[in-house]
C-alpha cells in the first residue's frame, strides 16, 4: 500500500517563526488533506489539496502532485498553533474504500 | 453550522458491556466512515459507507458494528467491548466517495474500556 512519510517529527519553534513541513508519498493519490490535531485531540481540517497551492491566513500549502510531495508552510507561528500536523492521502488505486492513509504527523510546540 | 458531531465525547466502560457511539453530519454527506487512532499506529480505518444501507469493513473491524438506517448517522456499535479496545474513536464523513472528496471529522471519543 501507499507509504506517507512526513518530516521532521518534532518542531520546536519561538513564537513567530516561520516553518514548513513535509510530506512525502509513495504512490499517484486522489486526495491530500492537512489536518491539526490539537492538545484536546481534535481533527481540524486545513487544507484538502490533491495538486496545487492554497492558502488561508498565516498557513499555506503546496503539493506537487508529479513528484510526490507536499508542503505547508506556517508563517509568524502562535503559542495556539501547537500541537500535531498530519498529512493524510488516498491512494488513487484504492478501490471504493476510500481511507485516509495517514502520515506519522509532526509535533510542533511554540513557545512564547 | 457544518459539522460532524459525535456522542459521547468520553466514555469509561467495563469488558463486555455493550456500547453505541452516535455519529452524526448535517451536510447530506454520502460517505461516512469511522477510525480509531492508537499511539504508535496512527488512524486506521473501521468501517466505511458509501449510501444508506450499503457499508464495508476498513483495515481494522473486527470486534465492531455499523450500521447506516438514515443517511445522516452512522453509529459505531461495540458489542462485548475488551480492553484492546481503548482507543480515541473518529467519525468522519465526506459528499461522494471518500478517495475524491475532502474529509470531515467529529471531535472524537475517548474511549477506555477496563
């Protein structure tokens, strides 16, 4: 099956710093969703990105669907920006199952 | 408000009593699915439905019912629940088929079983 694999695992940041996260994945895909999973465990839905760029706020994000990868880039980071950031994808072979496969994450703690 | 919403939000319980975590969307969302996260092994998938009175097994059904009456709701059914199956539970629900659109999710359920 489809591998995702995101880096780096764990960002420790100063209050308004910029960063930017990876995700890389093994297979073509039919969905890319970035998500934050907060301190109350959460699944807050940022961007659903396939192929492209978007951006909304201090967060945006890249994927480029050809080779395999996606960014997001978190600019003038927030204490409230703290917490887990997964990149999940359905693999575009999957058959009617339609399940997120979920990278590892990246724990990022902002502090004041 | 555009949401999934999920019942309860925690929940303590002893082996083999069973339970039923409600699952609920307001989008007239076709596609719902459940997953439960476990330290070290992600989010994996339960159950998935693609329509009303149409659901398939995920990666990881075994010890779990679904059942889908009404196209809005989709509970989760733990008949004789085990301590294995401590775990945070997600509900999550999509307009079509889950590989082509975006994916919504409740706000989970912690569930401890002892």
């Amino acid at each position: 099956g489809i591998q995702v694999e995101q880096s780096p695992p764990d960002l420790i940041l100063q209050e308004g710093a910029n960063s930017t996260l990876r995700c890389n994945f093994s297979d073509s895909v039919n969905n890319l969703q970035w998500f934050h999973q907060n301190p109350w465990g959460q699944l807050i839905n940022l961007f659903y990105i396939p192929s492209g760029t978007k951006q909304n706020g201090r967060l945006s994000a890249t994927t480029v669907a050809t080779e395999r990868y996606s960014l997001l880039y978190i600019s003038s980071s927030q204490t409230t920006d703290s917490g887990v950031y997964f990149c999940a994808v359905v693999e575009r072979d999957g058959g009617s199952q339609g399940n997120l496969i979920f990278g590892k994450g990246t724990k990022l703690s902002v502090k004041p | 408000e555009a949401q999934v919403t999920q019942n309860p939000r925690y929940l303590i319980t002893v082996t083999g009593k069973k339970l039923t975590v409600t699952c609920s969307q307001n989008m007239n969302h076709e596609y719902m699915s459940w997953y439960r996260q476990d330290p070290g092994l992600g989010l994996r998938q339960i159950y998935y439905s693609m329509n009303v009175e149409v659901t398939d097994k995920g990666d990881v059904p075994e010890g779990y019912k679904v059942s889908r009456k009404e196209k809005r709701n989709f509970p989760l059914i733990l008949e004789s629940p085990s301590p294995n199956q401590t775990s945070l539970y997600f509900c999550a629900s999509s307009l079509g088929l889950g590989q082509s659109y975006e994916q919504y999710f409740g706000p989970g359920t912690r569930l401890t079983v002892t």
